[in-house]
C-alpha cells in the first residue's frame, strides 16, 4: 500500500525509516520531509496547511494511510478532514488533539476524569497571573496556553523568576498563562497507542530537555533520550496506566472526541506516584528515534488497524531488550536563534559501526547537506546496557563533522550512576 507521512523533523525519519522496513508498503510519499526522509520516501512539496491539496494529493497516488509526524496539522484538523475524505490516518482529530494544544483542555479533562496533575490556575491577565502566583509560592510553573514546543513553559526556582515570566508572557496581547504547582520527582515519558477503544502501551523513553550538561540552561524540544525509562517499573507503568491514560481515552470517547493516534503523557514519578504534567498528540522527537530503533513489529502493520478502528486485532507491538540512546546535535544557539548553512559530514562513518543518524533540521544544497533548523541531527544507538548504548552513541557523534553545531555529552548519564549501583 502507499503512505503519506506529514512531517519533516527526526522523528519523521525515524518513522520514515521504519515505515520504509514493512513489507506492507508499497510506495512511501513525505511532506515536506528532509534529505534523510528522502532516503525512505518519494518527497512531496505539499502545503499541509492546504487540506483539499492534501486530501487531491492523497487521491491521486492512491494513499490508503496518512501517518501525522507533527502536532501543529493535528491541531489544526488535517486528520478530521482526511477521514472525512474517507481517508485512513493515523493521529487524532483536533477536538482530542487539544490535549496537546490547550493545556486548560487538558486541565479541565484532569479534573473531570480524576486524574492526578498539578494543581493549577489559568490566568488571562497579568493581574490573575500575580494573585495565582502568591497564592502558589515558588517554587512554580508558569506555561503559555497553546502550543509552544516545550518553550513556553518557565519552572521558576524563585518569586524573581515567575514574575518575570509572566511579565514576558503577558508581553504579548491576547495571551493566557497557566500557572502550576511544582511537581518534585523524576520525568518519564510513556507512549500508548489507541483507536479510542482499545490502547496498547508502546514504550518508555527518558528524554534530556535542558540544553546543557547537568540538567543546566534553558528548555529545549529535547537534546536526547534513551528508551526504556527503567526507572518507570512495570508496576509504575502499570499505575499510570490504570490511573491516568485509561480515563483520559474514556473520557474523551464518552464524550464524542474518540483519540486516535499515539498518546504521549509526559509523566513525574513523585512520592505520591505517577502524576500526569502534559499529554502530547503525537510522537516525542527525539522519544520516537529510540523507539523505532528498538521496535521489532512492522510498524505499518501496528498503525493501520488503529487507522481502522480495530487495534484490538492488531499484533501486540514487540520491543527489543536493548537500550536505545539517541544524542541530538543542534547547531549553535540552539534553542535561541540558531546558526544555520553550516556544513554537515561524516554520517556514513558514524552509522559504520551500526549506529542510526536521523535526520531533523537539515537541507541538500548543490549535493551537500548543511544546517537549517536547531536541532539538526538525532545519533542514535542501541546497546544491552545504557552505559553501551551511549558509548555507541557518541563513537557516531565523534565520527560526524559539523563544526558548527554542539551536544550534550552526558545523555543517560544518570541512568548510567543507576546501572552501576
Ligand atoms: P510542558 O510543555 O508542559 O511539557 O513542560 C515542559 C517541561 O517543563 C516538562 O517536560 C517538565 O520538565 C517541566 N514541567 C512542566 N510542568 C511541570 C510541573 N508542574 N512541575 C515540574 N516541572 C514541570
Ligand atoms: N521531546 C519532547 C517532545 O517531543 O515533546
């Protein structure tokens, strides 16, 4: 069959490269895609944000499946006027997609369904923002309502701090802030398949979201990861599970936005047990690099049937006992404006010794690739250890030449001190 797959960052590639594994397939289309989607995938110059020219397109080269990379085509109901096109994909209509888009959506459905998140205000003015404030105390969260790829949101240490976030916030006219208890533990990130019925746990990542080494400097989309998160238990998983993901698809069908897709709860394991602190709609990037790499099933076999309505008689998704660990190198001033055009070498000396380069932002000109975004390149490897999987890892890291860019050099480094307890 032929798939359209919408998207042009590292976690397309990643799909892109495993969807392209299926015997299933037949042709795979991206759009916009990168050069290493184009790898994988016939590239196509469509404007996604042009739903007739997608769903024309979809016609024409005779797609059965529509997989969404991004959220942004989610939100704005790319998946809603495919299916009523009578087109199959994967990835949820925006009435649902809101978990991802708003979090007051998420919140008020937390509340409704008993699920355990942060105890929060919404604010629509500075002065709403300065009363929750006092009433929280630091430490406190302060997020913009509405999608802002994880840099929307201040984890402020100090009074000093908040308030100066919600000064920048409120800067901008028409904004609204959610202001949120902080919540003290460790972050994972659990991925569930669902056709709105049925779900299917798909793996556990940990991703790195500071820019520097140590946890230090501000949010990123994400500077690497490493799946499985062990420290989320099969009892955990099972907890969060039963407490948090199973009522959010329960409610939302109950109440007529059946989710379909993959669910992404960003989850921290406090003293009191899972606690939900965002849903995405989508894939994590780089969450999703670790998970294609350790993901054994046919990938298209997995998404169809969830396209279809009938998970319930898809296989169960296999993972590989591995360690998956992906670096993300980023050019520099990432995740401020970054410095794009400089040349990047040496991916297939890094994927020699069997690591996987993924590509996010990257363009060919006159034959060579060069930077175009922040994050540039996802270096990922697997190991029977984290400690192997990230020593593979940064052996393909050191074999690429971008002079331009930079990366952590400390991905896993704290389930590394674990694993050697
Ligand atoms: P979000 O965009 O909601 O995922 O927030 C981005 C990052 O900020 C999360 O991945 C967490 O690392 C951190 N964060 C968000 N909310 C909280 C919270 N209530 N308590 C502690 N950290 C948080
Ligand atoms: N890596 C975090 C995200 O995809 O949202």
């Amino acid at each position: 069959m032929n798939v359209l797959l919408i998207g042009s960052g590292g976690r397309e590639h990643g799909l892109a490269w495993k969807l392209a594994q299926s015997p299933l397939l037949t042709k795979l289309y991206a759009a916009p895609g990168n050069p290493g989607i184009g790898e994988e995938a016939e590239l196509v110059a469509l404007n996604v944000t042009h739903h007739p020219g997608v769903i024309d397109f979809c016609r024409a080269a005779g797609i059965a499946l529509v997989v969404v990379g991004p959220e942004a085509p989610l939100v704005a109901g790319l998946a809603d006027d495919l299916r009523a096109a009578g087109i199959r994909v994967f990835g949820p209509d925006k009435a649902p997609a809101q978990l991802e888009g708003s979090k007051a959506f998420t919140k008020a459905l937390c509340d409704r369904a008993g699920i355990s998140t942060a105890g929060y205000r919404t604010a629509h003015s500075l002065d709403e923002a300065r009363a929750a404030l006092a009433a929280f105390g630091a430490p406190v969260v302060v997020k913009a309502d509405g999608l802002a790829a994880g840099k929307g949101v201040t984890v402020a240490m100090t009074m000093a701090e908040a308030e100066a976030a919600i000064d920048a916030l409120f800067a901008e006219p028409g904004a609204s802030a959610v202001i949120e208890e902080f919540l003290d533990g460790e972050e994972v990130s659990l991925f569930v398949l669902t056709d709105g019925k049925a779900m299917v746990p798909f793996g556990s990542a940990q991703d790195h979201k500071r820019v520097g080494d140590g946890d230090t400097g501000p949010n990123t989309g994400g500077m690497g990861a490493h799946s499985p998160a062990r420290v989320l238990t099969p009892e955990l998983e099972a907890r969060a599970l039963r407490e948090i993901v199973a009522p959010t698809i329960a409610t939302l069908a109950a109440e007529g936005m059946p989710y379909s897709g993959v669910l992404y709860a960003g989850l921290m394991l406090t003293g009191q047990g899972p606690r939900l602190i965002e849903y995405n709609a989508r894939f994590g990037d780089p969450e999703c690099q670790v998970l294609m790499m350790r993901l054994e099933s046919d990938l298209l076999a997995l998404l169809l049937p969830i396209a279809e309505g009938r998970l319930s008689d898809a296989p169960a998704p296999v993972f590989s006992d591995d360690v998956a660990l992906t670096v993300v190198m980023a050019a520099n001033g990432y995740p401020g404006t970054p410095e794009t055009g400089g040349a990047i070498g040496g991916i297939d000396a890094a994927e020699a010794g069997g690591a996987k380069v993924f590509q996010a932002g990257t363009k060919s000109v006159d034959g060579r690739l060069i930077a175009s975004g922040g994050r540039v390149l996802a270096v990922t490897a697997t190991g029977a250890t984290v400690r192997a999987a990230q020593a593979a890892a940064y052996r393909a890291v050191d074999a690429i030449d971008f002079p331009t860019g930079f990366c952590r050099r400390d991905i896993g480094a704290r389930e590394i001190a674990r694993e050697s307890d």
